[in-house]
C-alpha cells in the first residue's frame, strides 16, 4: 500500500492515477474518518468519482507520499511517522529549500527521497482535482538510508 501525506492538488493526482485500492491518505490528528471523495478530471477522458480512504490504524504502508506544503512538511511527519514502520521509504514532494534537509536531520536512520516532478494538477472547484499538465518525475535519495529504495521507488 502507498500512503499519501497532503491531501492538495497533487497528492490527489497522485491517489487518483496509482493503482486503485492501493493508495490511503495519512489523516491529521482528529481527523474524520470519512474516505476523502472528490472528482478527478484526466488530461485526456472523462471524469470520474474518485474516492480514497484514510490509512487505518494497524495499517502499514510499504511507501509514504509526502505533498504537503514544504513549510508544514516537518510537523506533518512528527504527527505521522510514529505509526510508520521506520523502513518505509519517505518521498518528498516539495519545494524550496529547507524542509528536505530538516526531514533528514530530524530522521536520519529512516530512507528519505526526493522527488521532483513536472506533473501538474489544480483544484479550481470544491470537490474537483485537475491533471493540467503531463510530465516526468525524477526520484533520488536525500540520505544513505535511501540509496537502496531509490530503484524500487522510482
């Protein structure tokens, strides 16, 4: 199972285009536990409903999506990663400078990557995530405990 830390414009493009039944949310703190139900428009088809459930606790994800906002990347993860098995590849999504070092500094036994995408995705109504643009998505590792997931991640 993958699991998605943010659920914005692309951690939503990302659960709507990976293998359906094999992608869950990380809920925040209190969260409700209401599946996340929005549509999902394709670059090329029709739309359609697209429904993501949150990871359960118990349930332990053989890689972690990380898209949320590269200011709220560290908080998130110090919510998140205790109930994550400390093997789990970590995929950073963000941009800027800053949080992917703090990620490695505050984690450096855990395999942490990076990723740098030119997909593109936006949400211009309520319950409505657009892919607006095709691209190409590099991964490496951000420390030595990431050398070997980068192969399998990428």
């Amino acid at each position: 199972m993958i699991a998605i830390l943010g659920a914005g414009s692309l951690g939503r493009l990302w659960a709507a285009t990976l293998p359906a039944g094999q992608v869950a949310f990380v809920p925040r703190p209190g969260q409700a536990p209401a599946p996340v139900c929005y549509r999902f428009q394709p670059i090329d088809g029709e739309s359609g409903s697209t429904i993501i459930p949150w990871l359960q606790p118990g349930q332990s994800p053989d890689l972690l999506l990380v898209t949320t906002k590269a200011g709220n990347t560290l908080e998130a993860l110090k919510a998140a990663l205790p109930s994550i098995a400390k093997q789990t590849p970590i995929v950073l999504f963000q941009n800027g400078l800053g949080s992917q070092q703090q990620v490695t500094e505050t984690w450096p036994d855990r395999p942490v990557l990076a990723a740098s995408t030119t997909e593109g995705a936006n949400r211009p109504a309520p319950g409505l995530t657009v892919h607006a643009g095709r691209g190409t998505t590099w991964v490496g590792a951000l420390n030595p405990a990431g050398n070997p997931s980068v192969e399998w991640v990428a």
